[in-house]
C-alpha cells in the first residue's frame, strides 16, 4: 500500500467523544456531531484519538465508538479510528475489532509513557504492520505521547506495507515540513493544528487537514481547507488568524485544550461536548468565564447551525 490506495483527502476532524454527567457515552450527541459536520465540509471522520479521549475508554467502549462513527460516515466519507496503546498487540487487537465495524483505516501512535528509541518506535511499528488489516495512519503527536516520529523515522515507515499516510501533530512548523518533503511521494500527509498552520500546510501541499477545531467552528476549519484550495487567500488568512487566536484561547488562562473543547461546544450548544472523563475535568471559574468571553470575542454572535 502507499499514498494511492485510499481515497482520503480535505478536512477530516478529529472528533469528540461526548459523555453525560455520569460519564457514559452520549451516543445521540456523538453521531449528531458527526452529521454536523459533514453538512459544513468535512470529508472525512477520525475517531477515538486525542480529541476522542481514547485513554479515559474500555476497549469494549472504543469499539462501540467505532461502530458508530462507521455507520455514520456510510456514503459520506472515510472512518479511520485510534487505535492508541503501548503494547503492539493491543494495537493490533483495536485494528482487528475496527476492522469487523467495517472501519476504512486506523491511526496508530507510538508507544507512551516509556521513552523509546528511535530503533525500539521502528520496532513497534513494524510489528503493527505485520498483523495489521486496514490501512495504517501515522500519528505524529509527541507532545502526548512523549516520543516522536521524526522525519527519518517517518521516511523508514513509509516502506511498510499497510502505511499509507501521517498526521503529523508536533506543533512545530519545521518538523511537518521536514516530515512532508520526506514522505509526500509515498505518504499522504496531514496537518494536525491546522488552526495555527494550516493554510501553509495547504500551501506546501499537504493532502488534508486534521485539527479538533472543527468540533467548535466547522465552517471556519473546513472552510480554511477549501479557500485555500480555491485561491480565495485573502478569506484563506482570515480565517487562519481566528484559528490562532482560538488555539490561544483554548490553551491559556487555566485552560487545556480538551476539557476546552468540550466547554466550547456546550457555549455554543453544539452536539458531541458534554464533560470530559477522569483525569480530565470539566473547566469552571474564571476559565470558563474567560472561555465564554474569548468566543464572544472571536465569534460574535456565538451561535453555529446545529
């Protein structure tokens, strides 16, 4: 396999995974997010990453997430879903369970927590890949997982069989570009915070975009993608400047970005927010209060079609 053998372009969010107050899954509020956002431009869901929370779920819980997010994309687009864990086996276990949901492709990061060789994240990936059976995303998110696919590693990737693409989430400007140049002939390449670099992203020549963003302010993530693809630039870079200013937002203040996220959709009263699971918490106090505010700020009036 290689970058040819899907179809997986354009803005491709990565979804919430909703939870009441008592931390179930809201199911309703799930597939009415995924609904929303096909209508406003996405062309693709991903599911279960770190927007979805994967870590705070059972693995009985991620499949039925799975499921889910295949029966809604049926006829509209591509579902890939995470498949996050530090033992290749269990890895591979999420592919096989994503693969009977009827899932189009999987993304798969590197092991967390232990920080790993280069050799050793080479190591784990293969082993992925020897018993992988859907199409293989790569996820490039360091910050998180605390060991990173650099572009060399991403370029020794490129040659196993069931990789087809990277998303690359390391924030830094440099390091996508170095991994695109890298990568770009074998291996789609999609822009993780595209709400700080996406329409560069774009530009250089990135094959897609997926952000969380898209959870809070669909038009303008998906719209970023399209305007930039059109030309409309001066659209493009306002666009990409709210983008900027909401990842500010989001991540100051005593705010993170996830519990934010979800904070932001309750405001806007958007499907798929509710509250965040342990260890996350719901934000409160003058986060939420500078939150409410910031969204007034940045897009007045706060409302966005359900």
């Amino acid at each position: 396999m290689n970058r040819s053998s899907v179809n997986w372009f354009g803005p491709m969010p990565a979804i919430t995974t909703p939870f009441r107050d008592d931390l179930s899954i809201d199911e309703q509020a799930f597939v009415a997010n995924i609904d929303r956002l096909f209508e406003n431009g996405a062309t693709g869901m991903v599911a279960s990453g770190c927007t979805g929370e994967f870590w705070a779920m059972s693995m009985a819980e991620r499949s039925r997430v799975a499921r889910l997010t295949v029966e809604a994309c049926k006829g509209k687009g591509p579902a890939i879903i995470g498949t996050g864990a530090i033992r290749p086996e269990d890895v591979i276990d999420q592919i096989d369970a994503a693969g009977e949901t009827g899932a189009d492709g999987v993304l798969v990061m590197p092991p967390f927590f232990a920080h790993l060789s280069d050799a050793e994240i080479i190591a784990h990936f293969e082993a992925v890949n020897d018993k992988a059976s859907l199409p293989i995303l790569l996820y490039n998110i360091p910050g998180n997982a605390g060991n990173a696919i650099t572009p060399d590693i991403a370029s020794r990737l490129a040659d196993l069989e069931m990789v087809v693409g990277i998303k690359e989430s390391s924030g830094s400007w440099r390091n996508f570009h170095a991994t695109l140049n890298a990568v770009i002939d074998k291996l789609l390449v999609f822009c993780g915070p595209s709400s700080v670099y996406g329409v560069p992203a774009t530009l250089a020549g990135a094959d897609g975009l997926i952000d969380c963003f898209p959870n809070v302010w669909a038009r303008g993530c998906h719209d970023l993608w399209h305007a930039t693809k059109a030309g409309r630039m001066d659209e493009a870079w306002a666009l990409q400047r709210t983008g900027m200013e909401l990842t500010d937002l989001f991540t100051t203040g005593g705010r993170t970005l996830y519990p934010a996220t979800k904070a932001a959709m309750n405001i806007l009263e958007l499907p798929g927010g509710g509250v965040p699971r342990p260890p996350l918490l719901p934000l409160t106090g003058e986060p939420l209060v500078g939150l409410t505010s910031g969204l007034e700020a940045l897009l007045s009036p706060v409302s966005e079609p359900a």
